[in-house]
C-alpha cells in the first residue's frame, strides 16, 4: 500500500513517544508511522500493546546515533517527515553520566540531521514536502524568579498566568528567552536545539522546535517524580523531595502535550519555536501533597494519612527554582490550549497507575528489558 506519509518518530516506546505514537496510527491511517526507538530502560513497547498489530505501524530497533542504518532506513522507507522525541532525558543521571547525554542528544540528533538533509536533497523535490521537527524541553532556559502577582500563589489558573504574564513579562519563558543551561541534560538538549536551527540556516531543512514543560501521565517511567511517588506510597516507602519541596514546575497532561505536536507539525511553521505548557505552576511539595491525598483516596486509606512519607533529602546540584512556559504564541497562531486542569489531569494518573500494577511491577522489575535484550539477541543470531 502506499501511504500518503511515512513518518519516523524517534523514541516512540518512551512516554512522551508512545502517546505520539499511539495518536499518529490512530488518528491518520493514510499515514506510514516508523517508531524508532533504542529500547534502553526508558523504552518499553508495552506502551503500544494495543496498536502493535495495525498495518500502518512499523517498529524497528536503533540507534539513533547510527547514521549509516539511519540515512537506509530513509531510503528504504522513502521517510517525508521526522518527529524526534529520542532523548535521555532525567537530569539526575546527566549529572552521574554527561557523556551519555552529550552522545544521544546532540550527536544523535546530528545523525539524524544529516541522514534527513542527504537523504531529502537526493530527491527530485528536495525539501518540498519535508518536515523535521524536534521535540526540547523548557529546561534550555534556565531558571525564572520566584515571584508572582500580589495574592496569586502557585498553582496558578489560566487566568491567573495570563495575569501573571502581564505585570510580570519576561518571568515566563518566552519563545525568544535566552538559553542558560543548568545541567549537563538542559546543556545536551540546548545543543541539539542549536544543531537543528543551524541545519535549517545553513542547509534550509525544514525544521521546527518546541520547548515543553514537565509532562505527566500515564506510561511515565518510575524515576520521574508523578509516577516514582504513587508507587512508592502504594508501597508505603519514603517519598525523598529535593531540599525544602519548594521549586515551582509547569505541569502538562501528555495528551495534550501529543495534540499540540500533532498540530505543530501540520500546521506550525517551518524554522520556528513554539513553547508548550500547561501555565499550571505548583511547588514540588504542593504536587507530592496531591498525590499522597490522590492515591490515598483511591486506595481505600484516609486522605492524607502517608503525609509521613515525605522525606527531605539534600538538594540536586544545580537544582533551578522555577519553570514556567508562556504558550500565547501557540495558543494565538495556532489555536492549542491544555484540555485538563492539573486536579482533573493528576487523578486520570492516579487511576491508571493503581489499575496497571502489573505494568509497575514488570517496569520497576526491569524484567521487561532483560526479555526485549534476549529477543533480539537471538533474533541478530538468525
């Protein structure tokens, strides 16, 4: 058959990927979806149980530092648009390990530049047609001050940020906002954020970035903190929160997060930046105190009462105090907006954690990466 579009998506069996993913092969059968992923500890194809088996879904095991396999794959698979989401991307470990990060994030995204911009320019029309679009994260900008309007107090509304934004300008992160990486995972995906606008300036590949803010929901690997601590209260263990709990994050639903991708990259345009978030800022230890209320409810105990889980640790090296996304440019060009407000949001979450133990236990396990390493192990023997 041919397909009126065949779309790579790299890191497709990560959380952000597989919604993406998920989205795509759902939402436009006329559409190739190639999802593209290493399947490292973060990539797990039981995120896509349920469209494994659809005729317009392809998966293939790489890397996307593998250049050589990559510019093939695009040949083979005649590949019109890239939408790359393939990342490591927990800032803890880019503390213990920056030469991971710097080799995925900026040399892999090399390698996918170049594949697309040699690949492309082979064809009789070249970039017509073509789509690169690069997923970051709001993290290349640095920290914002904590401060906020008179008598307005994280979690802020929609209202309340727009507000916000009015008295208070730059102390949102803007689409022209300075980079000022923190973190040797902030600095790896600024780097790659610069690659992708120079291949469009030098090159004219036509590319599109966005920087979003933290995402949550369902499919999130258990290191990250949504995810980390409704396990850990199941289990009744500690809940460590980073020096007081009182930096501030932007908090986005993932499938509003996937709808703005999918409007992007039909309808953004090409060489620019959009910023994705939620403009719903809560202090880490307001969130952790949701979630505990959340998953107590839920589980038949008393509201509140795993309070006494929370553990103060010593603070993150380098750990910024507050981000904050202005998404007015999306909102204005291009009509997104977040769908759930982060209660509505973080109890969908809850919910789904608590009914997919199984998919806890055999993530937290790690069983599922030992039985995708022996199985294709064997199948390179064939």
């Amino acid at each position: 058959m041919d397909y009126k579009r065949n779309i790579v998506i790299t890191g497709g069996a990560g959380f952000i990927g597989s919604h993406v993913v998920r989205l795509f092969v759902n939402k436009y059968p006329e559409y190739r979806i190639i999802n593209l992923d290493k399947l490292t500890y973060a990539g797990n194809l039981a995120n896509l149980k349920d469209i494994e088996g659809r005729p317009n879904y392809k998966f293939v095991r790489m890397d996307i530092c593998d250049f050589e396999a990559f510019h093939r794959l695009m040949q083979e698979e005649r590949v019109d648009g890239i939408i790359h989401l393939a990342a490591e991307s927990h800032v803890d470990r880019s503390i213990k390990d920056p030469f991971t990060f710097a080799r995925t994030n900026v040399l892999g995204t090399l390698s996918l530049l170049q594949a697309a911009k040699l690949y492309w320019e082979s064809l009789p029309e070249k970039y017509e047609g073509k789509r690169f679009y690069h997923i970051s994260t709001d993290e290349v900008y640095g920290a914002l001050a904590m401060t906020h309007p008179e008598g307005i107090e994280p979690p802020f509304s929609t209202k309340a940020s727009s507000a916000h934004h009015e008295a208070y300008g730059e102390d949102f992160f803007l689409e022209t906002t300075k980079y000022n990486p923190h973190s040797p995972y902030s600095a790896s995906k600024a780097s790659s954020d610069h690659f992708v606008r120079a291949f469009h300036d030098t090159y004219g590949l036509p590319t599109i970035v966005t920087n979003c803010s933290n995402n949550y929901g369902p499919y999130q690997f258990p290191e990250k903190l949504i995810p980390l601590f409704i396990n850990n209260i199941r289990h009744r263990k500690p809940l460590p929160v980073y020096g007081k709990g009182e930096n501030v994050r932007d908090w986005l639903y993932v499938e509003d997060h996937a709808r703005a991708i999918d409007l992007i990259f039909h309808e953004g345009k090409v060489a620019e930046t959009y910023n994705i978030g939620g403009f719903n800022e809560w202090k880490n230890i307001d969130i952790i105190k949701v979630v505990i209320r959340t998953v107590d409810r839920l589980i038949g105990r008393q509201e509140g009462e795993d309070m006494n889980l929370i553990t103060y640790v010593t603070d993150r090296l380098g750990h910024d105090a507050r981000y904050a996304i202005d998404s007015t440019k999306l909102q204005r060009e291009l009509g997104w907006e977040p769908s759930l407000q982060f209660e509505e949001g973080i109890e969908k979450t809850v919910k789904w954690y608590l009914d997919n133990q199984e998919w806890m236990d055999n993530v937290t396990s790690g069983d599922y990466q030992k039985y995708y390493d022996a199985m294709y192990a064997s199948l390179n023997k064939e």
